[in-house]
C-alpha cells in the first residue's frame, strides 16, 4: 500500500481504564449501588432475585407466603396401643366367659346324669364353709339345692314353690317326721333372710347345712341306697 493511503485511518481513541469509567447519568440499564453498578433485575449479591423481585426479564418473581403454624390435629396412628390393648382385654374378657359358660353347661350335663342325691350332696358341699358366703347367698344357694332336690326325686314342682306351699308338700314325704319337721322349720327360717334382709348366723348356717345333707341321705330310696353301698 502507498503511504497516502495509511496517512487516511482515523486515529483511535484511548482505552479508559476501568476504574476511571463512570456510568452514565441516566443509564436505565443500570444501578449504581456505592461504587459498583448493578445490572437492573440481579440481586445486590449477584445471585437470582429474591421473592418479590424483578427478573432479568423483567417479570416479577413469585411471592411464597410462609404458613401459618396449625395446631395439632387427630393423629389416628397414635391410638393404635390403645386399641391393640383394648382388643386384648376384650378377647381376654370373652375367652373367661365362654369358658365358665361351657364349664357350667358341662356340670349341668353330669348332673342331669347323676341321681338326683349325689347332685345335691355336691352342691351342698360347694357350700360347705359359710363363713365365706353371705348369710342371704348361703340361703339362696341351699333352699335351691333343696328345692331342685324334693323335684328331682319326688317330681314335685318345688322351684316354684312358695314356703307355705312347701310345708304341706314335705308333710307328704315318706321320711322320718322329727326330721320333716326340722326341715319345715328351717325353711321358715329362710323367708326373713331371704326376702326381708334379716341377718344370718354362722353357727345357725352350719347347722342348717349338716340337716340339708341329713334330709337328702336320709329319702334315698333303701334300693338305690343299697346298690350305692355295693
């Protein structure tokens, strides 16, 4: 090339240095934070906008509420022990009643085939210690042994029964009369104590247990008697 045609380039402008550079007054695209300007839409930090700020593209950046606390509500789960433990109980519960129901059902099924004397001589032993049963128990428990006895062995309806009703029944039996007529008397005995609330003695229960199992021993017909001996 010719040195017309260099003497022709236009002559360049000094590169300012960049601490000397200054922002442009006005500049919307910028923003001057201190000394260091800030591109519009960044964080101060130089990170992403925060919630609420404007984005690089000039949106506004989504707002996330913080949640108020709720109070605690029903946790189903924490009930489990309880009910596991409620089952349990309610199994247990029910296991000890169809036992004693299938206990008791098997005694009355041996009973129905035991003669009638050999019933009531074990159901009065049941009863053997009255010092262990209240006095209105212990008479309930015997006048019913004794009732359910008279009709087992004589067919007579004495469960129900009145105690007047009984007295001209047991006149009827072929027994010893001194001892229908204790019998008699001890049933009179029972009424006030059994429907009156009057109270009971010891000695008096004892008493009126060994005449009960004297009563049954004593109308054991002579041949079931003899062949029990045998």
């Amino acid at each position: 090339m010719s040195a017309d045609n260099t003497d022709q380039r236009p002559a360049r402008t000094p590169v300012q240095p960049l601490a000397d550079r200054a922002a442009p007054q006005g500049d919307p695209g910028s923003i001057e934070s201190g000394a260091k300007a800030v591109p519009a839409g960044a964080s101060p930090d130089g990170g992403m906008p925060g919630p609420g700020e404007t984005s690089p593209d000039g949106g506004m950046t989504d707002i996330i509420d913080i949640r108020p606390l709720q109070p605690p509500g029903f946790d189903i789960a924490s009930l489990a022990p309880a009910g596991i433990g409620l089952l349990a109980a309610l199994l247990l519960i029910g296991g000890f009643l169809l036992f004693h129901h299938r206990k008791r059902r098997l005694r009355a099924r041996v009973s129905l085939e035991l003669p009638p004397e050999q019933t009531a001589l074990a159901a009065l032993r049941e009863i053997s210690d009255p010092g262990l049963l209240d006095g209105k128990v212990f008479y309930y428990r015997l006048s019913a042994v004794l009732r359910r006895y008279i009709e087992q062995r004589f067919g007579i309806p004495a469960l129900e029964m009145t105690v007047e009703e009984m007295g001209p029944v047991l006149d009827q039996l072929t027994a010893d009369r001194d001892l229908i007529r204790k019998v008699r008397a001890m049933f009179a005995d029972m009424a006030p104590i059994l429907y009156a609330d009057q109270g009971a003695r010891d000695a008096r229960m004892e008493e009126h247990l060994a005449l009960s199992m004297n009563f049954v021993e004593a109308t054991v017909p002579a041949a079931e008697a003899e062949s029990a001996h045998h």
